[in-house]
C-alpha cells in the first residue's frame, strides 16, 4: 500500500471504485501526446454515432465553457512562459470543474454519450508525470474539481512525441521546424513531450480497464476503425446498440 501511495496514482484505482454510476449517459474521453490526432478521431466518432442516431456531446478541454476558453487563452498564450506548473494545474482544474458541472454532467444525467478531447489524465501527465509536481495532490484536486467523475473509456492515442510535434508544425505552417511557433505547451522542449508519452502508458498500464491504446501513426481512416471495433463493444454493453 505504502509503495502505490507514494506513486500518487493509487488515488485514481481507489476512487474509481466508488465512482460507478449505473443507467447514466456514457463517459469517453481522448487522450495522447499533442500531434496525436485526438481533434480528428473525436470528431470521426461524433459524427458515427451521430449516424446511428444516438445523443452525444464532443467537448474540449481546457475550454469548452466561456469561462473555460477564456482559462485556455492564459494557459496557452505563449508569452506567459513564467507560469510555474502548480499554477497550470490549478487552472486546468479550474477549466474542468466549469466544464463537469455545467456541460458533461448534465448531458450525463439525459443519458447522452460525451466525448471529451482531453481530461483529467492530460493534468496527471503533463503537469505531475512530465512536469514533475506532485502527482497525488494533483489527483485529488481533480478528482475534487470532477465531483469524482471518471471516463468509463479513455482512448489513448499513442504516438512517438517527434512525429506528434512534427505533424502539428506541417498541419500549422506546411513549413520547416526552424519556423514553427506553436503554442506555450508546443513549445516544450522534445525531452518534455516523450515524458508525456511515456507518461500516458504508464497511467494507460496501471489502470487497463479504462484506458484502451491505440498506435496513432497509421492513417486516421485505420486508426478510426480500430476505435470504432471497441466502441461497438462498449456500446453493446451499455444498451447504446
Ligand atoms: P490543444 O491545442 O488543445 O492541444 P491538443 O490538440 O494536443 O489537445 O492544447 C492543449 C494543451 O494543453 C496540450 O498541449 C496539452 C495541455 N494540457 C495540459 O498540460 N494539462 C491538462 O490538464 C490539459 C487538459 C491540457
């Protein structure tokens, strides 16, 4: 027990226990280094379940809210590089609070389908895992921010950090890196963006059943395909299909 305290990771496993919330909406939220492809492939999912006709709500984070998107132009505004990681994680946290409790929750309880680009594992790794705060208090902020509320499913789109950061300087500038700007996160160094990658397998490793990994390098048509097989699944379960 001492040792997975110490990890700050067991607050996750432990409240994820008491977290289950039968006969409500369903909880799926994206996660993976910056270049991944998350934007897409929510997007991809939006419109097949839209397809079938069921209810379902693509949201983003940090933002999503007015409040939300106005925390996103602070934490991403790339003269701000003075902004210390405890600040970042608070603000984060801050975005998602407004986010659960005026959009995901609601639409949770009319038992609509909510697919978040981004939650509370982005904070878990890039503030605790890659930027070296602590991970337990980061944890239990969150958790307190969510009212506990956890994705049944988190994909994780898994890519090599170069090639993530090396797609957004092509999607953004169609130009060289020498020339690329990027935004105040994009701007870490390389080193910073593998400890994120790495990060999300390690969360992706202790929790198996929520996390679902998928290789991010194929073409997006692929990578919806191997998505779309465990959403089915999912979906089945839970009465959708
Ligand atoms: P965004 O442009 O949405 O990037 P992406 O499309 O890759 O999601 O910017 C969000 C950035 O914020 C991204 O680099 C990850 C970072 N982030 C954190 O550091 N902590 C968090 O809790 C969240 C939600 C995002």
């Amino acid at each position: 027990m001492r040792r997975k305290r110490e990890s700050g990771l067991w607050v996750m496993g432990e409240l994820q226990k008491i977290n289950k919330r039968p006969g409500e909406g369903l909880f799926i939220s994206f996660e993976g280094p910056d270049g991944a492809g998350k934007t897409t492939q929510a997007r991809l999912l939006k419109e097949q379940l839209e397809a079938l006709g069921l209810p379902v709500l693509l949201t983003r984070e940090p933002g999503g809210t007015p409040i939300g998107e106005a925390i996103r132009k602070l934490l991403l505004n790339p003269s701000f590089k003075e902004m210390t990681v405890i600040s970042e994680a608070l603000l984060y946290s801050a975005a998602r609070a407004q986010l659960v409790s005026t959009l995901i929750r609601p639409a949770l309880d009319r038992g609509e389908i909510v697919l978040c680009d981004r939650y509370l594992d982005s904070s878990l790794v890039y503030q605790g895992l890659a930027g070296g705060e602590d991970l337990e208090m980061i944890a239990k902020i969150n958790l307190w921010a969510t009212g506990k509320l956890l994705p049944a499913l988190t994909i994780l789109l898994d890519l090599e950090a170069r090639r993530g950061l090396e797609r957004l300087q092509k999607a953004e500038t169609g130009a060289a890196v020498e020339t690329w700007q990027g935004d105040r996160v994009e701007q870490k160094e390389l080193s910073f963006h593998q400890r994120v990658q790495q990060g999300f397998l390690q969360l992706a490793a202790r929790e198996k059943e929520r996390f679902f990994v998928v290789p991010a390098g194929d073409k997006p048509e692929v990578v919806r395909a191997k998505i779309w097989h465990k959403m089915q699944e999912i979906l089945t379960q839970k009465g959708y299909l």
